[in-house]
C-alpha cells in the first residue's frame, strides 16, 4: 500500500497565512523555492514510516514510498545499541570521538513510536514518562506501541497533539523508563555546531547521523526550527537533534527535498518550543505561543532588522509603545537579522514572559520592554 500522508495539510507546505493569530512577521522570509516541474521539489514532512521499505515509485510527479504496513517487519537495532549493554567503547570513555559520545548520551532515552499505520521516533524527556514526539506521528491514535532502547515494547498513552507546532506528548509507565533525556532549553544553538539525530528511519531504529546546525530561526510551516545537515529521513519524525554533549536541541520534523531524498537540508522542531508546547499539553491546557502583535517588513536601507509595518490595535507591542517604522535589532540581547528571526525569537518564548527589544527609531537607538502577549 501507498503510506498514508501525515493528518492534515499542515506539515507539508508553508503557509500563507497565520494559523496561530496576527503574525509578528509579515510576510515571513519564504524558503527555497520548489523545482518548476510539476509536483516535484518544495517541503516534504517525513511521515511515519511503514515498517519497511519495499521500493520507491514515482506518482503524478511526486515522490512516494511503497511500504509494508505489518510493523512486526520492523529491522530491530544492532546489539551494539542495546542500553542494557555492560561494555563501553573507550572512545565514549575519552570522548575522542565525539558523535559516539553523544549517541552514547542520548540512545537510552530514544524510543521508536509504532502506530497502524507505521513508525516514528520520540525521546523520553521527563521520569514520569513522558515522551516527546511531534503530531504527524501519532496521528489522531490514543494508544501507541513505544518500543525501548533495550528492545522491549510497552503501551503508550497520546496526552495530547498540537497541530500548528506538530509537538505531540506520549505517556509511559514510569517503571519502563530506562533513561531521561536532558534538555537544552535556553540555550540557543551555534551555527557549525556538532548535531546528531538518533531514530528510526526507514524503521531501523536506534539510528545515528550526524551533521551541524546549518542555520538557526528558521521560521518552516510557522514554527521556530534548526537547520541541519545531519541525514534525516522518513521515522526519524519525533527523534531527538542534540549537541555534543546529548542534550536534545530540537525534535526531528521536515526536509526539504528535490528528489524525494534526503539532501541534508533538514529541521528540527527547537526544543524550546517544543517544551512549551510539551507543559501544556501536560498540564491539559490548550497550547498556545507567545505574540508580540505587530507586521514587519525588510528594513526600508537594506540594513538588518525587521521593520515595523503595522502595531496591532490591544496587542503587546501597542501596549509598550511600538511605533510603526520602529526597526527591531534585538531582543534580549539576541541581534534579529529579519522578520524569521523576530519571530523565532519570541514564539520560543512563554506567553507573559517580559523582553527587552533593541530597536532604531528615528536614528536613535533604544529599548523597550515588552509583556509577551498570547496567541488565540
């Protein structure tokens, strides 16, 4: 059978238009543009992957994976992978091979998520047994077969899915958890920084790539990502991107992709978001971001910010005296090259959080605070 899409349309082109409530950028820095042949190229999801592949086959210009959908088909991970392994290579040991070491880190804590329809990844991140993983992966299921580090298969509850983020949480019994994974939140990536993505694409799980963080504040489908040239692929969706020391950075989510491959141009959900997201699912609150409420264009010289077009009436940007023509620089501190990376920058944040935005206004330099608004 074809593999199903993800649930709904979300996941699979940028949006034109703010699903999550007036935009703090507008119009949004567009990605790379598609090939001009007819249905090839542009943003593709990965979608939860069948258990394994059977070949590939090319329909009305798009390229899509013919699957066997019995997950019991699923290659099972390398005994080398096994977390209950009581030998430890000596390159994790003296760190002289850093990618090992961190998948040594994060490798317990990497879980695969199989639904009917196929497979995906996630990453325990709490001891109560909680699970991140992102929404085209669990789909609209209540219930999920988690299969451990160590090989075993345990029943998993969806607390909750977040379509306009994809950021989806599953529960365990905590006595099945074997490892936690720690968080990077806070923490704001390097560009050429060491990334390594462990999942299971294709199925194969416990599978490490590694790469660096190509690019920060990507705005992709409206969400605050990383860019990566580690190889992701189809069931890595949900998987944990962490930095050299196994800290998550971001959860695995889209590629960009020509040939219906992987071109290592790939994004990761950042964990800061994705944490947000995670608490109120948690909490059973509808998740919602953080609104600054204001359309901004390129700046009006060519320099770097993002220039303010339109300050939404009640929003929190008219409340602390945002001006239309303010070019924004910086918040908190973090210089803002354009609209993204406005954008980025505040849905990472928490609702309610106070910031202090640098910004030009009539050629003086300044600083305003700002009470973060909510979407919805």
């Amino acid at each position: 059978m074809l593999l199903d899409t993800p649930p709904t349309s979300d996941r699979t082109d940028p949006p034109t238009s703010d699903r999550t409530g007036p935009r703090d950028d507008q119009p949004p820095t567009p990605p790379p543009p598609p090939v001009a042949s007819a249905g090839r190229g542009g943003w593709r999801p990965l979608p939860i992957l069948a258990a394994s592949v059977l070949s590939a086959v090319i329909a009305s210009g798009v390229t899509a994976t013919v699957v066997d959908d019995d997950p019991a088909a699923a290659p099972t991970a390398a005994a080398s992978t096994d977390a209950g392994a009581d030998v430890t290579p000596t390159a994790v040991v003296d760190g002289s091979e850093p990618v090992a070491t961190a998948a040594a880190a994060i490798a317990p804590a990497v879980v695969q998520i199989e639904t009917r329809t196929g497979v995906g990844s996630g990453v325990v991140y709490d001891e109560r047994g909680l699970v991140l993983t992102v929404a085209h992966v669990v789909g609209n299921q209540q219930t999920v077969d988690v299969r451990l580090a160590d090989g075993s298969t345990v029943q998993g509850e969806v607390l909750g899915t977040h379509a306009d983020t994809d950021v989806a949480v599953v529960q365990i019994d905590p006595d099945d958890v074997l490892q936690v994974a720690e968080l990077a939140t806070g923490d704001q990536p390097v560009v050429g920084q060491l990334t390594v993505a462990v999942g299971s694409p294709f199925g194969f799980d416990q599978t490490v790539t590694s790469g660096v963080v190509s690019a920060v504040d990507r705005i992709v489908n409206d969400v605050a990502m990383v860019q990566t040239d580690a190889a992701i692929n189809p069931g890595n969706s949900g998987g944990p991107l962490v930095d050299a020391s196994g800290r998550v950075i971001g959860l695995s989510d889209v590629i960009f992709t020509e040939s219906g491959g992987n071109e290592g141009v790939g994004f990761a959900i950042t964990i800061d978001v994705a944490k947000l997201v995670a608490d109120q699912i948690v909490a059973g609150e509808v998740p919602q971001l953080a609104l600054l409420g204001v359309s901004t264009t390129a700046s009006a010289d060519g320099s770097r910010g993002a220039q303010v077009a339109e300050v939404v009436p009640g929003s929190a940007a008219a409340d602390a005296g945002l001006e239309e023509g303010d070019l924004l620089v910086s918040v908190d501190g973090t210089p803002i090259a354009d609209s993204s990376q406005l954008r980025s920058q505040i849905t990472r944040r928490a609702p309610g959080t106070e910031v202090t935005l640098g910004l030009e206004r009539d050629g003086d330099d300044q600083a305003v605070t700002v009470t973060l608004g909510v979407t919805g």
